[in-house]
C-alpha cells in the first residue's frame, strides 16, 4: 500500500517543476554570459592581431598579417546532448560518396539558418554575403513558407552552434537577436498584444485593455516599429478601429515619414490605411506632403502605387493639375499655375517650353515609367499621351520602342487606349505584327472593357495583315461569343466587327477618334478587304450560336443588346457600309428557322408568363426588320417563308390581337412573296379587324382587301386616355410605318 502524503510536503510534479526552473535560470545565466564574451570578440574579431614573428623589427619593415589561431583551439570538444539520429550530412541510400564539397549549408528551415564555408584548408575569415538576412522562400508541397532572417555571426560562433543541443542553440540565437535589435522585445509583446485583440472569441472588455496596452507601448516608437514587415499589421488594425484619439495620435508621431513610408513595402500601408479612415484635413495634409515628391514617388513601384490612388480618388482638380505639373519641369514645382490648364493652352500660352517639357517627359517616362508595375497607373498614361501628342517624330519613336510589347498592360484606361491606338497608327508593319502577337490570350478581355475595345478597333480598321488577326484576336473572340454576349461592351466590339463605324450604336466622338488613323502612311490595304476578312472569319461561329441559342438572343437579360448583334449580322447592305456583307445562305435560313421556332406559340395578349416574341420589344423589333429585307433575298431565304412553315394557323391569326402583330403580318405580306400572301389572305379574319381601332389593323385589312378604307377621326385626349393594353400602341400611321425611326427611338444604346 502507498503511503499517504504528508501534509504541506511537495509532490513529484512539483519538485520536478521547481527543478526545471532552477535548471532554466542556471542556462540563461551561462547563455548571457556567452552572449556578451561573443559580442565582446566580435568588435575586436576584425582587428589585426601582432605575432612575435610576423613583428616589425629594425631589420625591415614586413607588413603586418593577420593570424589565425589554430582549428583545435576553435572547436569545443564537448560531448553533444542531442539525442542520436541519422546526420543530415550522412548520404543517402544508394548515393555515391564524393569529396566534400567547397560549400557547407546546415540549415534549420523555420527557426534558424547556420552556414559554414570551406574553401581551403586553412581557416578563412567569411565574407557576408549579398543576400545575408534576406529571407529566401522555401516550398513545402504546394505552400511557401518564409523563413526567418539569418543571424550574423562570426566562424567561431558558427561552429559552437553545430555543437550545441538544439534548445540551447535556439536559446543562445535569441538572445543574440534582442542584442542586436533594439526593439525585438517591445515588437514581440506588441505582436502579442495584437493577436489576443483581433481575435473575435476575446470579450470586448478584455480586448478594450488589450488595444489600451498596445496604443500605450507603441507611442512614442512608431518611426522604429512601423517599417517592419510585422509591425505594419498592428498599425493598420490600430486604424482601421476608427477611433479618433488613437488615429490621430500615430497620424501626428508619422506626418514627417509620409514620403519615406510611402516608399516602403510595409509602411505604405498605413499611408493607404490613413488615406481610407482619416479626416478630411489628414488627408489634405497627405496629399500636401507629396507636391515636390511625385517625380521620385513615380519611380518607385511602393509610392508609385499610393500616388495613383491618390490622383484617381482623393485629389481636387487643381491637386490632379500640380501633380501632372510636376512632371513637365522644375520650374513648374517651384512657380505653381493657379489656373487649371491642359498641356495645349500652356504650349499655346509660353511656345518656347514645348523642347524643355517633352525633354523632361522623355527623361522621366522612358528611365523611370516603362516597367510592367508602374505602366498601368492611369497618371502614367497621361503623361505617355502628352508626350505622343506633343513630341518630335524621334521622341514618339523612342517612345514607340520602349512600349511597343507592352501594350495591352495599358488599354485598360481611356488615356492609355488613346496611346495604344497611337502606337497602332505610328508603328510599321513589324511593329504592327508584334502589338497584335502580344494580344494572344488577352483579346477576350480586352474585347469585354471599354477602353481596351477601341485598340482592337484600331488594329481591324489599320493592320493590313488580317491573316495574323485572324490567328490571334478573331479567333479568340469568336471561340467565345457565347461570354461576349452576356456583356454590354462586348456586345459593341461583335458589332463593331459585323459593321464597323456604325453611328446608330456607336459614340460619335469615338468615331471621330478612329478617324484620326486613317492619316497614316503604313497602312496599303483597302478598308474594305481588311474589313470583309475578319468579317468572314468571325461570321459562321457567330450565327451558329445565335441558332442554337435563338430564345435568349431574343427575349433573355440581355436581349436588347444581343438582338442588335444579330440584326447587323444579318443585315444586309446599305449606304453606309464600308464592305458588302455575304452571310451564307444555310447560316442565314439556320437563324430564320431558329426565330421561327420561338414565334411557333400561341399567342396571348399582354401575357403575364412571358410576353411573345411579336410583342417583346427586342424581339418584335428584330423581327420587323428583318422581314423588311425579305424582297431582296431569293424566296427559300425569307425570314417570312419560315414562319409560313413553322408557325400553325391558328397561332399566326391570333397575331392580329396587337399592332404590332399586324404590322408583323404586314410586312410579310409585302416582302415575303405570292405564296405568303395566300396564307396570310387565308388565317385573316377580315370581320375581326374591323373589331380593332388599331392603326396596324386597319392598314393589314386594307392590304389583305385591296380596298382602301376612310380615315378615321382623330381620337380625344379622354379617348386616348381609355385605350388599354395592345391599342394602346396606335399613335398615328406616319410615326408607326418608319420602322428605322421607331428603332432608333426604341433601342437607344448610348455609352
């Protein structure tokens, strides 16, 4: 039997507790001490030592050299406590044992990192390295871990570690990182500080006195804590609490290291940060800070990017004006324009500055701007415009050189892709071939952004090889039109490729700017075979998915964008064509049958399920024009044939119960042939239009007659006012019958 404990005596766990903190304590001691005989050797490692033999004497005058004291002397001989295990230098099973090689890495990934270099046999004083405590990326399966900086240390410190227990040597590098940092053991406690507040389990109280202990450690050592990688965490969520005394208090200890934080890869952050959640007068005074600085903020990728925030959503007009300034010369920073001007009335107004501002903008741009990162701020394409617009024909060429492959990295923006379609117009041939290359796997995109569509717009209407375009940008786009029809601009771009310079959809300016390039002297192919080319590569994709997919294309979300798409591909041509459109005919009777199909149901007026395709707006409107067109195309080709064919009787009558379902049947009757008109005199009950008031009504009974009927009085405002549901679409013959009026008022797509 166990004999009981006696009172007030200390149990087993916690003698071996007392111990192992006597032990601790005992170690920390030693590791001190050690430490700081390290650091001692350290500052006197680099000093020449004076051998008896190497002295100068009165005999002559040896230079002095630097003795090393033997490799027995270096290494301590202790026993390792370290539990036995395979060695990482032992080889592996199967591999072939070779001299030791000239460099030795020992290295611990996570904790620490030990190197040991052998290059004779003698001992040689190592040189640090230039990537000496940068962290290097290590990858574990598909994670990439960052290690930890590497610790300095001298050769004989280096080889006491290799001899250390693995606690002790992490103990001792500890210690001998708080030496050499100066605030390591105030950021460890303000880190942990943080992760016990940004938690959500800790009650609000407890994270209350948390953030009050942190604000109280981090004042007054904000200049030394916010550039590290760590640190700047705890200064953006100490932010983005919102809490006026805290952001103020770190606002004014870091308002002096705005333009140095704004250059450094962590403490940008807390300038961007302060930019979100500061006051309005923060904000000015930011922005204040950087007149004089955009130039150098410019060509650093970390301020860089704070400028352009700061261009595109917190400056004032006359605060974008100084900052575009800036970069035309110094004498604009130091004599500042209070009135906002363009580059165009300030060359008009001093004419003598033209040479020195493009030779400033040349400097600037093609030294410091023409990298990837920096390229795509919009304040950079600005810059890249003036200097196109205004240069000298060796400037623009220089320019045209820096950033030819670089092009869809700034079509993104409308400056940008002002400057793009620029480069288009100036470039030769070879050139021209490299920008459309460059497009590869990027015209989808850029065929679905506003801006990046009128480059490509550029490239169909200027390059003459349209067997390249068709390679690298038509076929991406017609591999993806089901994608380019559920959205707005890239339903512009297929319409744009179907009829190109269209005014009825598209922005009369962006017109006039494509015209511009039709100056060049590049360009020898005819408009309209460069046009006609891509036409044809694009059509048959095109209409073969408007065949499968005909009842969205008609009626769905996006049915009044679609539905322009499809008329315009169809078609065919008139005055303002540049090319002649041929859809081939089975593609063509493919679409009719299609529409056909979808028009094949009864038809109920005002529907609450669904309106029918006569009736829908886009749908109905597409329909009308194209039967329009029948009595130009052969008889098997006729939208109106199909629907003749594909339509039951009863359905196709019951068409009279709206205007616009007359009209419908109207127009069949005077494109659609003798064969049609038979049908339509047949399903037509004459006694059922004299029931209606509808101008549509009266107009397809007096066609189905032949007898044209009085004219009736003009109704009241009170008997307009009681017209209700399809009659209530009559508003007079003249304004019904000009269908290209009535589109254009129905389906009006500004930009």
């Amino acid at each position: 039997m166990v004999a009981a404990k006696k009172k007030g005596q200390p149990s087993q766990q916690e003698r071996r507790k007392v111990v192992k903190q006597q032990h601790k304590q005992q170690l920390m001691t030693v590791l001190k001490s050690k430490v700081k005989d390290e650091l001692e050797k350290l500052s006197t490692l680099d000093k020449p030592v004076q051998s008896p033999t190497n002295s100068e004497s009165s005999f002559g005058s040896a230079p002095l050299r630097k003795a090393f004291p033997k490799r027995g002397d270096l290494i301590n001989t202790s026993t390792s406590e370290a539990s036995p295990g395979r060695s990482i230098l032992t080889p592996k099973r199967g591999a072939k044992l070779s001299l030791p090689k000239k460099e030795l890495v020992v290295e611990k990934h996570v904790e620490e990192t030990v190197k040991v270099v052998e290059k004779k046999p003698e001992l040689v004083e190592e040189k640090p390295s230039k990537l000496a405590g940068k962290s290097q990326p290590t990858t574990f399966g598909n994670r990439v871990v960052k290690k930890k900086e590497a610790v300095k240390v001298t050769k004989k410190v280096k080889e006491q570690l290799l001899l250390m227990p693995r606690k002790e040597r992490k103990a001792f590098l500890v210690e001998l990182r708080k030496k050499q940092k100066p605030n390591f053991t105030l950021a460890a406690e303000c880190k942990t500080l943080w992760e016990q507040a940004r938690m959500g389990k800790t009650p609000q109280a407890k994270k209350d006195e948390l953030i009050k202990d942190l604000v109280g450690k981090v004042k007054g050592h904000a200049k030394e804590l916010i550039y590290a990688h760590d640190m700047s965490r705890v200064f953006q969520f100490l932010l983005k609490l919102e809490r006026e005394g805290i952001t103020s208090m770190l606002f004014d200890e870091l308002n002096a290291e705005i333009i140095r934080m704004s250059k450094s890869m962590y403490a940008r952050h807390f300038v961007r940060r302060m930019l979100k959640y500061g006051t309005k007068l923060q904000k000015q005074i930011i922005i204040e800070a950087f007149k004089g600085h955009a130039v150098s903020m410019l060509a650093n990728i970390y301020s860089a990017d704070i400028l352009e925030s700061v261009y595109n959503e917190y400056a004032d007009a006359q605060q974008r004006f100084n900052i575009i300034t800036e970069f035309y010369g110094q004498e604009f920073v130091v004599f500042r324009i209070d009135t906002i001007k363009t580059l165009d009335e300030i060359l008009a107004d001093e004419p003598g500055k033209r040479q020195m501002i493009m030779k400033h903008l040349e400097e600037i741009l093609l030294e410091k701007c023409t990298n990837k990162v920096t390229l795509r701020h919009s304040l950079v394409h600005k810059l890249l415009f003036d200097l196109l617009e205004h240069g000298d024909k060796e400037q623009k060429s220089n320019l045209l050189d820096s950033i030819k492959d670089k092009i869809p990295e700034i079509v993104h923006t409308p400056y940008g892709a002002r400057v793009a379609m620029r480069c288009v117009w100036l470039a030769d041939a070879k050139d021209r071939k490299l920008i459309v290359k460059n497009f590869k796997d990027l015209s989808e995109k850029a065929a679905m952004e506003k801006n990046g569509q009128r480059v490509l717009w550029a490239i169909f209407d200027q390059v003459d090889d349209t067997v390249l375009i068709n390679k690298f940008i038509t076929s991406e786009i017609a591999n993806n039109v089901g994608k380019l029809l559920e959205d707005r601009w890239g339903c512009l771009c297929l319409e744009y490729m179907v009829h190109p310079r269209d005014g009825r959809s598209m922005d009369y300016n962006v017109i006039k700017e494509l015209e511009l390039g039709d100056k060049n002297t590049v360009s020898k192919k005819d408009k309209k075979d460069r046009y006609s080319e891509i036409f044809l590569h694009l059509i048959e994709p095109l209409l073969t998915y408007f065949a499968a997919n005909m009842r969205s294309a008609l009626m769905g979300d996006m049915s009044a964008l679609t539905s322009h798409v499809l008329h315009k591909a169809l078609e065919l041509q008139i005055g303002r064509d540049f090319f002649e459109r041929k859809v081939d005919s089975q593609l063509r009777i493919n679409c009719y049958e299609a529409i056909a199909d979808v028009a094949a149901v009864d038809f109920i007026p005002m529907d609450p399920n669904g309106y029918h395709l006569i009736e829908s707006r886009a749908g109905g409107w597409v329909t009308g024009q194209l039967l329009r067109q029948d009595s130009k195309l052969p008889e098997e080709e006729r939208l109106a044939v199909q629907i003749v064919k594909r339509v039951p009787e009863e359905f196709l009558a019951n068409w009279v119960g709206c205007n616009k379902g007359c009209f419908a049947l109207l127009r069949m009757w005077e494109n659609g042939g003798v064969a049609v008109q038979t049908h339509i005199k047949k399903i037509v009950d004459v006694d059922r239009l004299d029931k209606y008031s509808m101008v549509g009504a009266r107009l397809l009974k007096e066609a189905v007659t032949g007898i044209k009927s009085a004219p009736r009085p003009k109704a009241s405002d009170a008997d307009n006012a009681e017209l209700s549901g399809s009659e209530t679409e009559s508003a007079g013959e003249n304004e019904l019958r000009d269908e290209d009026d009535q589109s254009e008022e129905e389906m009006d797509f500004d930009e």
